[in-house]
C-alpha cells in the first residue's frame, strides 16, 4: 500500500490492511518528515504490524510531482521485491497533487496486479466504486485505535471516531451487511497467450 500522507493513507484502507500483512507479507511505505514519522510507527504499532513491514522514505509533502521518476523507481524495486497481487493506492479521482503522483506513478509500477484505489471522501469529488470489503466491528475498532496515535491530526473532522464508524456503516449498508469499505478497481494489463 501506497499514499503520501500516512494518515491519509491509513483512513483509506488500514482496516484491510492488517489482514493483508499477515497473510500477504504486503509492506507499507512512505511518510513525511516531522510528527507523522512517529505517530506512523504508532498507528502500525496499534494494527499489529511488524517493525520491519514498514518503509519509511522522507519524500517532502506537496513535491512528489517533483519527484515521480524516484517514486516509480522505488515502486518498481518493491514489486520485485515483493511479488504482490494485489496493491492499495489512492483513486484516480483524487485532487491531491501527491496522491495524482502516487496513484500514476503506482499504476505504472502495478500494472499486472490488482490495483484498488481507495477513497478518501475529502478529497475525492466523485468515486466509482467497485469492490467492498466486508470489516467486522473489531477490525473498524483497530482502525480508530491507529487513527488516535496520530495526534497531529485530531482537529480534522475525519479524525472523529463517529466519522469512520458512520463511514464504515454507510459502505456495509450499501451491501447489506454491518461495515465494508469501497474500492475503485483500477484498470490493469492482463496478457493471455495462447499456445
């Protein structure tokens, strides 16, 4: 999983996160300098994952335009590291300058896995979902648990707990059950060969 501003990121997928590091060994990458460094490692801390899956990189915040070639390049290095099938990154609806960055520059990287771009209703103007994933009360419960390690960012309103608990109810009622999360299913390149 991809994003520029690890509170972001967290919001929009932590909670399938940890399910998918322990099954997957999927690792999670990049944070700007200052307070979020720490309250990153606390909040992965709190989702019960290991030190060692997480990557720190020190990209500057806003200038990741700036930066796509060494982006990519690190994208590309960690998908041979780690073979995924399937990779987190922003939707291409996003406004954000970096998240535009990471979810291009990650398409690139990814295009022969499944790519989910997840939502961040802050910052999308549209989202067309397509993929839920089901959550159950305990895994919307972890996630605010990481959210509140990020104490930087308590004032922002999609900080509140009732925020994501309603977030996570509002996704699960659109499928008929408790809590989900929405996905976009971004377009990836498949290659058949016949013989």
């Amino acid at each position: 999983m991809w994003g520029d501003h690890q509170q972001v990121r967290r919001r929009g997928a932590r909670r399938v996160l940890r399910r998918l590091l322990h099954r997957r060994g999927i690792r999670s990458a990049r944070i700007p300098p200052g307070p979020l460094e720490s309250e990153v490692r606390a909040g992965t801390r709190a989702l019960g994952v290991p030190p060692e899956n997480l990557f720190v990189y020190k990209f500057q915040v806003r200038k990741l335009p700036d930066v796509r070639q060494e982006i990519l390049e690190e994208l590309v290095r960690l998908k041979k590291e780690l073979e995924p099938s399937t990779v987190f990154l922003p939707s291409s609806k996003d406004l954000h300058q970096d998240h535009q960055t990471v979810y291009l520059e990650g398409l690139r990287a990814f295009k022969m896995v499944t790519v989910l771009g997840y939502e961040l209703p802050w910052n999308n103007m549209s989202f067309d979902y397509r993929h839920f994933i089901v959550l159950n009360e305990r895994q919307v419960a972890t996630k605010i648990a990481a959210l509140k390690c990020y104490h930087s960012q308590q004032c922002r309103h999609y900080s509140k707990e009732d925020f994501i608990w309603s977030w996570a109810r509002s996704r699960g009622g659109q499928i008929a059950v408790d809590f989900a999360e929405a996905f976009v299913t971004c377009p990836h390149l498949c290659i058949h060969i016949q013989s």
